[in-house]
C-alpha cells in the first residue's frame, strides 16, 4: 500500500506531489533562490533570518489571513507558518536545531518545527514553522539570532553566498542530472 493510499489516523488520506525518482533538493532549492517571492509582513523578519541561516531555504510562508478564500495554503488569522528546506549538512543540522530551539525557548506551547514531506520522495523533506494562538514570528527571528550568537554561527555573507554561488551550484547539479538521463 502506498503512503498515499493509506488512511492517516483521522480517516483521512495525505496528499502528495508526484515527483520523478530523480528529481532532487537542488530544484527546489534553485527554484527557491531563483523565482522571487511575496512574503507576508507578519513572517517577513523571520524568513530573512532563515535565509541568513546556514543551509535553510525558505520555500513558502504565511501570515495568517482573516479570509482564507482565493488564497494559495493560507494560515487562519493568528496563526503563521514558514516552509523551509534544511539540508543535511552539519551546518543544516546545526541551524534547523537552532530553529527549534528557539520556538521552544519563545512560546513552547504555541510554537512548534515539524516535518513537513509534501511530495512522494524521502529526498525532499523540508520543515515548517507553525505558530498560533498569535504566537509571534518577529520573537523566534530574534530568538535565532541570539542563540546563533551563542552557538557561534555566522550570519555574515550567508545570504550573498546563496544567491552568488549556492544557486549556481543547483543549477549544475540539475544539469548534469538532466545530461545523464
């Protein structure tokens, strides 16, 4: 039985993006550095501090909406959340535990980092950010930065780095992936 297939425990069934065997993280993080992004004001302090993380990539966010409709994934009105990619790299795993323990450290109650496998594959993996209860996302991006400071992480370049050199890596990676197929 696929993952698909099978009921969740509320008699529900997940829904997946189909992706090919071969697609990889470097498509989304290319696409994630490439393709510019609307980003509510509410989470916009907190994805630009995630983007100053050591490999994490933002791919999508919400500030919470009063009205849900006409609206790509909204959060309800006092709830947040922001999508990321943490790759699996000391400094990936360094900054997604830094992630967590900040919202554990600002609102352990309405705060919380959980996995988020939207898509058919293991390879893609990404995380989410949830708040509610009008937990604040400003907090947490002040939270990070203060235990990267702790923790001895840079933020310093991290974001030039990305776009100047890390999306160019991507793009290789994509095309030397196409050129074998």
């Amino acid at each position: 039985m696929r993952a698909d297939d099978a009921p969740s425990g509320r008699g529900r069934r997940q829904e997946y993006e189909k992706v090919s065997r071969d697609r990889t993280r470097e498509e989304m993080i290319f696409a994630v550095l490439s393709l510019p992004g609307e980003v509510d004001k509410r989470v916009k302090n907190l994805v630009n501090t995630l983007l100053d993380l050591p490999d994490v990539y933002p791919c999508s966010s919400c500030g919470g909406h009063a009205d849900l409709e006409h609206r790509e994934n909204p959060a309800p009105e006092g709830c947040f959340y922001v999508q990321f990619i943490a790759e699996p790299t000391e400094n990936g795993f360094l900054s997604l535990g830094i992630i967590d323990l900040a919202a554990r450290n600002v609102d352990n109650d309405n705060l919380a980092v959980k996995v988020l496998n939207c898509t058919d594959s293991p390879r893609l993996a990404m995380f989410h950010i949830l708040g509610k209860n009008r937990a604040d996302p400003d907090e947490v991006a002040k939270e990070i930065k203060s235990l990267c400071k702790t923790w001895g992480v840079s933020l310093q370049g991290v974001r030039e780095y990305k776009r100047d050199v890390r999306r160019l890596a991507a793009y290789e990676r994509i095309r030397q992936v196409s050129n074998q197929g």
